[in-house]
C-alpha cells in the first residue's frame, strides 16, 4: 500500500513533462510554418542624393574700400556770450529767441552807456592836461636852457670883475676890501644863479619823462573808457544762430554773466568713431607721422569727399562733407575718432531735399578709402564664420576650401586668398555639407562674382 502511494506522484510528474514537450513542439511547429508563409521584401536601389546650390564664377579685381561709421552734426563754432560791463539793458533785438537766426553785425543788445560816457569825457580830459603838461615842461625847457647861457655868462663877467677888484686892491692898493667882498658877493650870486638854473635844466627830461608816462596812463584809461563805450553794444560775430537765451529789457547784467548763446551754422562737424583695425587698413593719410612733425600724433588725412546721410531717412537725404581730422583715440573701445566737415551752404544746398542737414542730426558718413588689390568679391553668406568657403569642382563635387577675408562690407564678402580666379563658388548658404558631395545647380548660367 505504500508502494503505490508513494509511486502515484512520479506518474504524474512524467505526465506533466510529456504534456509540456508536446505543448512546445506543436507552437514550435506552427511559428516554422508561419514564417514559411512570409514574402522577403523587394530590394531598394541606392542612390546618391545631390544636394540643390547655386554659384557664381569667381574674378579678382580691385575694390576701394568705403569705411561706414556714424556721429552727430555739431557746429564747429558756438559761444557762449556774456557782458564784458555792469548795467542796465535798455534794448533788446526784437528777434533775440530761441532758433532765430540774427545776421551778423546787428544789435543783440545794448547796456545803457550814461556812466561810460562820462568815463570817456573824463579820459579825454585827462589826456589832453597831460598833453600840455609835457608841451609846457619841453617849452620851459628850452627857454631856461636860453637863460642858463645868459646865467652861465653873467658868472663869467663876475668872476673876472671879482678877480680885477681883487688884483688892484691886493697888487696896486687901488680899492677898498669892502668893493672886493662886494665883487666876490655879485660873482658868488651869479654863480649860483647859473647853478640852480643848470640843476632846473637837467631835470627837465626827467620831468618830462614823468609827464610822458602819466600821458600814456592817461590815454591807456581813455582806451579802457572807449572800450566800455563800445562794449556796451553788443553785435552779433556772424550769422548766429540763437540757442539759449537769459536776458530781458530792463535786466541789470553783470561782467561774466552768462546771457546767450550763439551758433554758427556756416560750418558743421560730424565726429565719427571707427574701428581702430580698418583705420589703420584703409584710411589714407598725405603723410606717415613723424616725416615733417615731431610730435606723436597722426599724419594729416586726405581730405576725401564723404557722403553723409540721415539715419532717419538714409534712401532720400544725403550730403557731400570732407575729411577733416584725426580726433582722438579711445583705448579702452579701441576706437580712432575722425572729423567729417560740411559747409552750411552744402547742408542747406546739397540736392533736392525737404529738410537740409542741421546739427543734432545722427548721420551715416561713408568714407573712401583706400583700394583693395585683387580680390574676390562674393555674397556675405558665401563663406561661413569660420573663414570657409565651398566650391563646385569640375565633377560636380563639393569641394572646401580656408579663405582669408580682406573685409566685410554690407552685404559683401572680399577674399584674398583661397579662391582663384575661374573657380565655381557656391552661394547657397549650407550648413556642415559633407565633403566631396555631389551637386545639382538651381541655375544652369552662373553668375559672375563681379555682378
């Protein structure tokens, strides 16, 4: 009985094994015959994809370089004005307000001259006393001159009488010695007559000397008088142009006090930063420093014709300025600063135009510079930021190539070096292309680089 019980699970374990084999062998049977059912699939052909570009024959040429930069219109000429005397306003130019323009020569305004009048009739005056003082000091000059000669002789006559009266009374006891005291008194007296009279006379030019410097003193302050005279009309320098103004009829004004200030639109200034790289590329100076200046500083610019235009309308206005100056050179934005001139005829006159170039204005100035020798001009986005360019080879294939980009100008891309004259570039802008790729061109007739 124990026997079977114990043989009874092993039956059912072999069962279950058999089962299990038989349950694997039928699904294995039947995925073999589902995969006898499925087609293979058809073979793909391999093409090679060409990839779409556009491309320009490339010729080497020369280009003058026109350097971009942009600054405001200043006038060249602007002052602040103020009274030179103290005094009351007693008129004012019926036109003195702001942006007026006052011709040059008028009134601005005039300070009441009362008190400088009477300055000048007092320095007149004072002139013309010292005039006779020295006309009355060379006159007596000359007459004690005269009398020191009579003086000078008078002595002479005393002296010999003093000496006979002396010679009889002392030789030939002819006399008494009260006539010789007497005759030596009259020679003493006319002796000192002369003396004080030659004294007289050696001072004269000093004296006259005196008066001459006290003259030139007084007519120094009549010049000082005139001068307040005039300074209390004041005229305008030039054709101004009023900016500010802080004065009113009936104000008291004061030496120094700032009242207006003019400008002189016959001449504008444009100061435009540039790149300090393509200055000293392309700007062209007369002369390299140093060759007839000693000091550190730069040559004189050619003075080229610029253009200037309005940003606020940069297809329409446009002017003709010159060259001027090198200004400044900044080292921290490695900027060199140059100064672009207009006269205000051009401003006003340069073309046809609503509004004429005036100052405030923030203007794009083209400046010519100097010519690129032999290069390629081509498309900006023709060559990639890396300095690489992409050329179609004789089979079709791309091919790329290292350039060296002489500049950047607008829209345009001047190379030189890397690119031959004859070789097929590619305009198209492509990003990371495979080398050696073959190409399928949108136009049939290229272009040249020159176009």
């Amino acid at each position: 009985m124990e026997t079977n019980a114990i043989n009874r699970p092993k039956k059912h374990v072999v069962v279950r094994i058999v089962i299990c084999t038989l349950i694997l062998l039928i699904g294995w049977v039947g995925m073999q015959g589902l995969a006898s059912l499925k087609q293979p699939p058809a073979e793909a052909k391999s093409e090679e994809r060409a990839i779409k570009v556009e491309t320009i024959t490339a010729q080497s040429r020369d280009y003058p370089v026109v350097i971009t930069g942009y600054g405001q219109a200043r006038v060249v000429t602007e002052v602040d004005l103020a009274p030179e005397i103290s005094g009351k306003v007693i008129h004012v130019h019926p036109h003195l307000k702001t942006g007026q323009v006052i011709p040059a020569g008028e009134i601005l305004f005039r300070i009441d001259p009362a008190d400088y009048e009477a300055g000048l009739r007092e320095g007149k005056a004072g002139v013309s006393q010292w005039q006779n003082a020295v006309a009355r000091l060379k006159k007596q000059l000359a007459i004690d001159t005269q009398r020191l000669k009579t003086l000078q002789r008078s002595a002479q006559l005393a002296e010999t009488e003093f000496d006979r009266v002396k010679r009889l009374y002392e030789v030939d006891r002819v006399g008494t010695r009260s006539g010789v005291d007497q005759a030596e008194l009259a020679y003493n007296s006319a002796l000192d007559q002369a003396d004080q009279m030659e004294q007289a006379v050696s001072l004269y030019p000093l004296q006259i000397k005196e008066a001459e410097s006290s003259l030139v003193s007084a007519k120094a302050r009549l010049t000082v008088a005139a001068a307040n005279l005039s300074r209390s009309t004041v005229k305008a320098p030039f054709d101004a142009r009023i900016k500010t103004v802080a004065l009113e009829a009936g104000q008291f004004v004061s030496p120094g006090q700032h009242v207006l200030t003019l400008a002189d639109d016959s001449l504008l200034e444009i100061q435009v930063p540039l790149d300090s790289r393509d200055a000293r590329k392309w700007l062209q100076f007369e002369e390299t420093p140093g060759e007839t200046q000693t000091a550190a500083w730069f040559g004189k610019l050619k003075p080229v014709d610029c253009t200037i235009r309005w940003t606020e309308d940069k297809n329409g206005s446009f002017w003709k300025g010159s060259l001027h100056r090198v200004v400044k050179f900044d080292q921290q934005t490695r900027t060199l600063t140059v100064a672009v001139r207009i006269s205000g005829q051009a401003a006003r006159d340069g073309g046809s135009r609503s509004l004429p170039l005036v100052e405030g204005m923030f203007c794009q100035v083209d400046i010519p510079g100097q010519t690129m020798k032999q290069v390629v001009r081509l498309p900006r986005q023709a060559v990639s930021f890396e300095n690489k360019a992409y050329l179609a080879t004789a089979a079709n294939r791309l091919k790329t190539v290292d350039v060296a980009v002489a500049r950047i100008e607008g829209e345009h891309v001047y190379v030189s070096r890397g690119i031959s004259p004859g070789d097929r570039v590619i305009v198209t802008r492509l990003i990371d292309p495979l080398e050696n790729s073959l190409l399928e061109f949108v136009d049939t007739a290229d272009k040249e680089s020159a176009s």
